[in-house]
C-alpha cells in the first residue's frame, strides 16, 4: 500500500507559495490554461536570465496573428486564513514589437472557485518603458539575460499586487490573462503568494532597507539607508522562525551575508530591527 501525505490541503495552497516552472512545469501545483480559440496559448519555455533553472511560462505572440484573442493561465487554490496583508508577487519579461500598440497582461482574482473573477491589474506597453523590460525591438527577441527581465536593465520593474481585501479566506485563485496583438512573447516566472507586504511596521509606506541581488545565490547584501538605525538584521524563514540574526555595528550601512549560512533555496523576510521600528523585506534563494 502506497501512502502519500498532504495530497488534499484544505481550503488550498498555504501561503509563502513560490512557482518556478521547473521540473514538471505545469502539472506540479496544478496550473489550469484556458484556450478559447483552440490556437496558441500558455505553455512552458526554456529561457535565459532568470533564476533557478532555465524555464518559464509563457505565450508566444508572434507565433499568435489573431489579434484581440484572450488566454487565461490560472492558478490552484490558495488558503489565505490566518494572513492579514497577503501579496502576489512575479518576474515577467516582455519587448514591444509594434509601436502602434503592445500586447495586455492583466491579472484578477477569485475566491469562488472562478465563478466571478475581480480585476486587479492590468497593463501594456505604451512606448515609455511601463509594461516592457526591453525597448522596441523588430528583430527576434527572446530572453538570455537578467537585463531582459524586470528585475534590472530597461523599462518597468517587477509587479506586487495587494491581496488584503482576500486576507482570512480560502479558495483563492490567481488568473493570468493575454490580450494578444502579435508582439514579442511574454514570460512569466517566479510567482510567489506570501502573507506580508515589503513595507515598514512602523507604518511608513515606502520600504527603506534593500537587498542586492535579489533573487540570490545566497551570497547578499542588506543596505541600510543613512536615516534608519537598527541594530540588529534577521533572517526569518518561510514558517516564521529566526534562522539567522546579526549585529549591526554602529554607522554601518551595509551588512552581508553568504552561502555559509546554508539557508535552503525558497522564500525569506529581511528584518532590521531598532529601537522602537522594524522593518521586512522578501528575499528569494535559488
């Protein structure tokens, strides 16, 4: 007799959820694409410049000449009980490919198994660099660097959506949908759900410690800006515990930290903490 354990989550996938398309891509965390043109949709790639491995999902728009045509990626369920400021967080690389227009991306959400969907994103490419990660290109483009993707180099950065109005309910989905205009392909990599925002505990609304690279091999650094004092940086894991914590010696402003610390590929908070104020980041490891 064969025993499997945590087949059947209740409510759905826990928070602190990152999807890397590696290995069985699609299939490992049940993705659902929706093609209602029985034509090019959603599917996995072998791709360059974004970490760990080699593949992303995407649509291929130049293979895809019906313009206006919708194709929907959608997520499995995610249990958001228990969080009080969840985030839905992604990599994507995207190059504009006619100047007249750009393909959309555009991303809702459901808490009713799909029976109605709410709009929280959606963007294209206006020749300024807001949606795009590469400038117009008319050659083939596809990604082979980090400078392609959002994470650095030309045009928009990458995307973090606010899930609070989800925060303590359950069976809740992610939907991706394409609006397509025959451009460049567009990819999407990395997508995590976890239950905190990037942003102070003291209330500010813009975060002010950094960490570079980000996602990283292990090997880091925290910046601490010239107007914040703290003294002391964790690293707290996935479940909520300290697995790492550091003084900060007096004036210093940046604080690095290795492999040697043997943290395990997956989803971390950067913590500075002060006298009186904390503050959070999200570190990926790969």
């Amino acid at each position: 007799m064969l025993t499997k354990q945590d087949v059947v989550l209740a409510g759905g996938l826990p928070t602190y959820f990152i999807e890397e398309f590696e290995n069985e891509g699609l299939k490992t965390n049940e993705w659902t694409v929706e093609n209602p043109d029985d034509n090019v949709s959603w599917e996995i790639f072998e791709v360059g410049g974004t970490t760990p491995g080699s593949h992303a999902v995407g649509i291929n728009f130049r293979e895809y000449f019906a313009i206006g045509q919708r194709d929907y990626l959608i997520s499995p369920p995610f249990n958001l009980t228990g969080t009080q400021t969840p985030s839905l967080e992604f990599q994507y690389a995207y190059a504009q490919y006619f100047a007249e227009a750009g393909d959309s991306l555009i991303v809702s959400i459901s808490n009713d198994c799909g029976a109605t969907w709410n709009r929280i994103y959606a963007n294209a490419e206006d020749g300024s660099g807001n949606f795009a990660t590469h400038p117009l290109t008319t050659e083939d483009w596809w990604p082979e660097v980090a400078s392609d993707w959002c994470m650095e180099g030309w045009g928009a950065r990458c995307i973090t959506l606010d899930l609070t109005p989800y925060a303590g309910t359950d069976q809740v989905r992610v939907r991706f949908e394409t609006f397509s205009f025959a451009g460049h392909p567009l990819f999407i990599d990395n997508i995590a759900v976890s239950s905190t925002v990037g942003t102070l505990e003291t209330g500010k609304t813009q975060a002010s410690l950094s960490v570079y690279p980000n996602p990283s091999n292990g090997n880091f650094q925290v910046i601490i800006p010239e107007e914040v004092k703290f003294d002391k940086i964790q690293i707290i894991n996935n479940l909520g515990m300290i697995v790492h914590e550091s003084t900060v010696p007096s004036n210093e402003r940046m604080v690095e930290f290795t492999r040697k610390l043997g943290l395990e590929p997956g989803l971390y908070f950067v913590k500075g903490v002060g006298a009186g104020s904390s503050e959070k980041i999200k570190v990926v490891i790969n």
